[in-house]
C-alpha cells in the first residue's frame, strides 16, 4: 500500500526519494508525489501513475533541497487523480505532508476545520491532518512538533506521517500508529521510510518506530517521543537485508524470480530448525511457549489472503500430526466478531509484510482475552511480531511481486514445523515417523527445484488457456488450499476469473459452468484421495470441460484421462502443497505475461495491505 520516503541531510534530497520511491514501487499505488524544501520554500510535484511519470512531469523543474518528503499512494479516501496525491500542503503553503493509513474522524474533523474557514483541495482523509497541525501551530502558538504532537491526540485511526516546514528546512518529523516507519541513521542525514528497501544502500543502522512515537529531526540530531509527551531512547539496529535481494537478478520479472529462488527460500527457513536423525525440531522462537503449545485446547490460526491459504495447509498439519484442534479465520471477520478465545488457545497469525493491518487487529483482541499469540512473519523487524508473543521468521527474504510466491512456501514450511514440533512436544508421533517424515521434509528443496523443469510444461498450457474468462482449480485433502491458491494466483496477476473448491463440492454447484471453454485445474497426485479425485475428473471431462492436471511423475491413469498433465516428484503427501504449488505459480505468470498483464504490481493490488 502506499509508500513512504523521506530525507534530511547534506544531499539532494530529489534522486534519494525518486529512487526509494521505486523501491516501493511493490507495494502497490496509483499515483506519486514528493515535496521539497528550498529556501524557505516548498516546492512539489504529484502525478497519477507511476514514479516514471511523476520524473517526467517534474522534469525541468526546480528539483533543490535538502530535505523532502515522497509518497506512492494507494487511495482509500478519494479517486486516484493528481489532486488528491500526496504530498498534501497547509493552506498557506508552510507545511507539506505524506500519509499512509485512514483518519477514521476525518469527516467531523474536516467539519469543523470548515467551518472555521479552511477551504479543501483533495478529498483526501490525510489533507484534513495538515490542516489541523496548522490550525493548532497558529492557535496555540506553539511550535511544529507540539502542534502535530497536539493533532496526532485528536485523530483516530492509523497513520504513518512525514511533515516538512518550510520555515524549518532543517526539521522533519515522523509519526506512527498502526501503520510502518523505519528510520535510517547516517552520517549526520536521516532516511525514512515505510520499510528498510529503500534505505539499505545509504545506511544498516536503523531504528523502527514504535506506535504512538513521533521523531523529531532538527538540525541533524534525532529526539523520540511518544504522543503522550514522553521522551523515549532510539533503539538503533543493524538491518540484514541484501542489497542485491532487491534486484532482478537477471530475472525480467521479480515474481519469477521469486518462483526461482523457493528451493533457496524453504531450505533458508528451516536451517538450524530441522534434526532429522534425532527426529527432532527446534523452533527458538517459541520454545518459551513449549508448555502452552503442550496443553493447547485449540489453535486459530488468523490470517488474510495468500497467508490464510497456508493457514488452511497448517490446520491440516497440525490436526493430523498433533491433534490439536484448529480453525482458521479470516483476521477482517475475526476481529469484528465476539470470538471465543481463552487463555488455553494458542492464536497463529501470519503475515508476510508483518504489517496487515486486520491481522494486527486481530491480535489485538486475542491477546486482550488472554491467548498465547505466535505469529509467522517474513519481514524482520515489522510490527506483527513485536506485537506477538513469540514467533518463527519465514526467513523467505523480501518478496517484492506483489503475488506471494516464495512467501506462501515458507509460510507453509514454517507451519509444518510447528505442526511437527507440537507432535514432538505432546508425542503424538512415533520417533520414527518424526525421523522418516523430517528426513523426508530436508530433500523438498531438491524436489522443488526439480519441479521447476515444469516451466515450460506450463508455458505451453499457459498459451492454451489464456483467452478463457473463467477458471476452477480443485484438490482434496491439502490438495484443496493449494487449489485455492492456485486460484487466487491466476485472478490477482492474469484478471482470469477463478475460483478453488474442494473437489467433491464441485457437484454442489460449480459444475454447472463447465463447459468445453471451462479450464479445470486438478491437484491429482497420488495420495490418499487419489481414486476420489480421478471419479471428479471423469465428471468434469463428461462435461467437456479442459482438464489440466497435476500428478505425480510416471502417473498413467490421469495422464489417460486429462487434456494436459504437469508432472511434479513423489514425496510424503503432508508436503504436497510445496511441490504442487510451483506449477500453479508459473501457470499463472505466463498466463499473465500472454495477456499482456503487468506481473509483478498488478492493478489495484497493494503488497502489505496497512489499511483495513
Ligand atoms: N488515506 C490516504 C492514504 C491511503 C493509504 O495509506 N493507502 O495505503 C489516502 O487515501 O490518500
């Protein structure tokens, strides 16, 4: 979702923005801006598209000045046009501001600002903010950081803010609740920014915001407090990111790329965790919950989108190798609902930014009726796993595709850990099988990286079906949230209508669209459902429908009987989603790349989704 970038320091700060910006780019935007100061002025430019046309609308025009704030933004309150992108100014053109998040009150704010004479440019929730820090500067007769310190106790909502003063060129203050801010600390300069991307090649000393907090930069040194007024210490930490995770690498997309790199990504995560001889699994992150994970009445796991599809893989996991009960919640449902949650449930929430703002939410009310809280998050340092109780990092690196691909894999990766550690811990499971399925679990990179031959298998079924409007994907057993994400892949990058179903649900509806145009997709491995599943291709094709499959290598009886099979290694059934996975990602990028789609940000899509 929208971007932030911000600096102050000896540089231009132009070219620092325009490129972090594009770092940002991932996340998702409609339209992009920045404010610089100069001389006691604030010059900005704001342009609906992208960050290469905002460069060329600004080209020829005064670029100087040390200090500046930018902005992609990803509209809630407002249509995307030039009018309403950020950066937004005060009426006499003294202040300048960059938003992320939603001011819930903006409309009683806006109202009675209005009403006292301040006249509107945008129909932004974010304009009213500035409005209100210079109404209280000229008010109250204080100074900038206690007029926004003053404004940021009247709004309601989530928000990370940047603000520029034109009288102060050598301030700039930062504030955030809800929504991410991280610092960089250089040589006497500040990078800010709404994740370490695009800070990473200036410094590694970081310092991550906390909610409620507002730095002030002025003159070089750095003061935090929190809006309540109290001074706080920064907590400087060095980032671990690669420079070189943020480029293509080759590559022409990030999300293929990505695909690529899941045999690295998957044996990444479960490096130091996995003992297979002893059977054993160890998990640092939790193993101070041990004993709540032990005598666990149930799990809900809370998630949203491509995380909620592993939250799925991880309730049969868990169920099957631990015997705990699980459910699996939508974190926007969860957290408006009453649930029932108490201390003897252990919630689960996953999120790939670490920032969705629902999950969050949703932690939230868990943790207030007393559960135990883990969370599975890839970005390190994010808000969700400070919010968390413990947790396991998917150590995935940064996912810049919009569409989660090496994400998902960890995340379920991270799932089967746990599910295993739980068996482990309540000796659900012989150690013997521990020992076979652990031994089983350390040679998945090595198949996944054969199942990557499947790419051209996939180029060829992409041509075949890239003029269908309608798709459906279906799987059983873990078969079925692959199917789901299957779905969701093709929908999000190639606007290919899908839906996922459990197999046997077909008959209860969805076989009423099939027809010779119809592309059904089939999780048809050999596992326990495999006679099952073949009984639902042979409805489908009595339909006429267009059958792809995916079997395992050597199958015979499905090749038989679909229109086009992708092969993809044996191995142990619980591993299925991360092998069966990997073709239904490059089916739907060149899918996407025939249809002439923009891969990696497709249209109206943000990566880490801040807002509710
Ligand atoms: N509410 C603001 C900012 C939106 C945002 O943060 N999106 O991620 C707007 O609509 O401009």
């Amino acid at each position: 979702m929208c971007g932030i970038v911000g600096y102050i320091g000896q540089r231009e700060a132009w070219q620092i923005i325009v490129k972090g910006l594009k770092r940002l780019e991932y996340r998702g935007y409609d339209s992009a801006g920045v404010a610089l100061v100069d001389q006691q002025h604030i010059n900005h430019y704001k342009k609906t598209g992208k960050v290469s046309d905002l460069e060329a609308a600004a080209a020829g025009a005064n670029l100087q000045g040390r200090t500046g704030i930018g902005h992609t933004r990803w509209a809630t309150h407002g249509e995307p046009s030039d009018r309403n992108a950020h950066p937004h100014l005060s009426e006499d053109g003294r202040l300048a501001i960059v938003h992320n998040g939603i001011i819930e009150n903006y409309g009683p704010l806006k109202e009675e600002l209005s009403s006292r004479g301040h006249v509107f440019q945008s129909d932004t929730d974010t304009e009213v903010l500035i409005h209100l820090i210079a109404d209280i500067l000229a008010e109250e007769k204080t100074d900038l950081l206690e007029a926004v310190r003053i404004a940021l106790t009247q709004v309601i909502g989530a928000y990370a803010i940047l603000v520029t003063d034109r009288e102060h060129p050598e301030q700039l203050i930062a504030a955030r609740k809800g929504s991410p801010m991280v610092i960089g600390v250089g040589n006497g300069e500040y990078f800010i920014a709404s994740d370490a991307s695009p800070i990473i090649e200036y410094t590694r000393n970081v310092i991550y915001l906390k909610d409620r907090e507002i730095a002030f930069i002025n003159g070089g040194e750095l003061l935090i407090k929190t809006i309540d007024n109290e001074v706080q210490t920064p907590y400087i930490q060095k980032l671990e990111m690669q420079l070189e995770m943020l480029e293509k690498a080759g590559y022409d997309h990030f999300m293929l790329k990505e695909i690529h790199e899941q045999p690295r990504s998957i044996r990444d995560c479960m490096r130091g965790r996995i003992y297979p001889q002893e059977g054993k699994v160890q998990l640092g992150g939790i193993k101070e919950y041990a004993d709540k994970l032990r005598n666990a009445e149930r799990i809900i796991i809370v998630a949203c989108g491509t995380s909620w599809h592993a939250g799925l893989v991880g309730e049969y996991l868990i169920e099957e190798f631990a015997r705990i009960p699980v459910g699996v919640e939508y974190a926007s449902e969860f957290r408006y609902r009453n649930p029932i949650i108490t201390e003897r449930d252990i919630v689960i929430a996953i999120s790939q930014s670490g920032e969705t703002a629902d999950t969050m939410a949703a932690i939230e009310l868990a943790k207030e009726r007393g559960a135990t809280i883990l969370g599975i998050c890839n970005v390190v340092g994010s808000s969700i796993p400070r919010l968390t109780h413990g947790g396991v990092y998917t150590h995935a690196g940064p996912e810049i595709g919009v569409a989660s691909t090496k994400a998902f894999t960890a995340q379920v990766t991270v799932l089967t850990l746990i599910a295993m550690y739980a068996a482990q811990l309540r000796g659900t499971l012989a150690q013997s099988k521990l020992v076979e399925l652990l031994t089983s679990l350390e040679d998945i990179p090595t198949l996944v990286e054969k199942t990557l031959a499947c790419d051209q298998a996939t180029q060829y079924i992409a041509a075949e079906i890239k003029d269908a409007t309608n798709a459906i994907f279906l799987g059983r057993g873990v078969g079925f949230p692959v199917a789901l994400e299957g779905a969701l892949k093709l929908k999000e990058i190639s606007y290919i209508h899908a839906e996922g179903y459990p197999a046997a649900e077909m008959k209860h509806g969805p076989i009423a669209l099939i027809d010779e145009e119809m592309p059904v997709v089939v999780i048809a491995t050999q596992n326990s459902s495999y006679e099952k599943v073949i009984s639902n291709i042979q409805e489908v094709k009595a339909r006429k429908g267009r059958v792809i499959a995916i079997v395992t290598e050597g199958d015979t009886a499905v090749r038989a009987l679909a229109d086009y099979v992708i092969e993809i290694p044996d191995a142990d059934e619980a591993f299925l989603p991360l092998l069966a996975t990997i073709p239904l990602q490059l089916l739907s990028y060149h899918t996407a790349l025939l249809r002439g789609c923009n891969v990696d940000q497709p249209r109206n899509l943000a990566k880490s989704v801040t807002v509710e």
